[in-house]
C-alpha cells in the first residue's frame, strides 16, 4: 500500500460534481474507492465516509421535498443541506491533505 494524500483530497473534491451533474459526486468517490481501497492507505475509510455522506445528502434532500408542501420549511432544509454538500467536502480535503481524519456531520451509516 501507498500513502497518496493527492487521491484523498480528489476523492473529496470529487464530490463537488454534484453540482454540475447532479450524481457526479456520488459516482466518481465511488469508483476511486472501489479501485482504490487495497492500494492507498485511508482509502477505505475515507471512501466509506464519502460514499455514506453522499447517500445522506439524497437521503435528506429527497426527505426535504415533503416538507416544502406540508410546512414550508423543507426549502430551509434544502438549503442547509446544500451548504453542508458545499462546504464539508472542501474542509474534509483540507484535512486530508494535512494527515487528519476527516469526518462529516450527520451522516448516515449505510456502509460500515
């Protein structure tokens, strides 16, 4: 195994696709952790936080859109959402090109 902070911090930025694709950011960390997680030190842990994060996103936008029509306040949840899919890929990249371990908030242990 290899250590690759490079392919870490990609792996998080890769997230931001979702902006311009809408499920790019879910796709590619997958396909980098898959490939990757035998070759490069943290990948696998890393790749599961990244690939549980993104599922949570959809997981709580998908929950946002009931909330919009029943009480009003799933537009303020999409919202904080979509800055939580901005900013914590960014911070969690930092981190990793430092050594540190990256966690994100509120995420939804679907691989473990």
């Amino acid at each position: 195994m290899r250590e690759d902070k490079q392919l870490l911090v990609i792996t998080h930025l890769s997230q931001l696709l979702t902006c311009l694709t809408g499920v790019g950011g879910l796709i590619v960390p997958l396909v980098l952790w898959l490939t990757q997680k035998d070759r490069v030190y943290f990948m696998d842990q890393q790749g599961k936080e990244i690939v549980n994060f993104q599922l949570s996103i959809i997981v709580y936008s998908l929950l946002s859109i009931p909330l919009i029509f029943l009480l009003g306040l799933g537009i303020v949840t999409l919202i904080v959402v979509g800055l939580i899919s901005l900013a914590f890929p960014i911070i969690n990249a930092i981190k990793a090109s430092n050594g540190e371990v990256p966690k994100y908030p509120l995420s939804l242990n679907f691989i473990s």
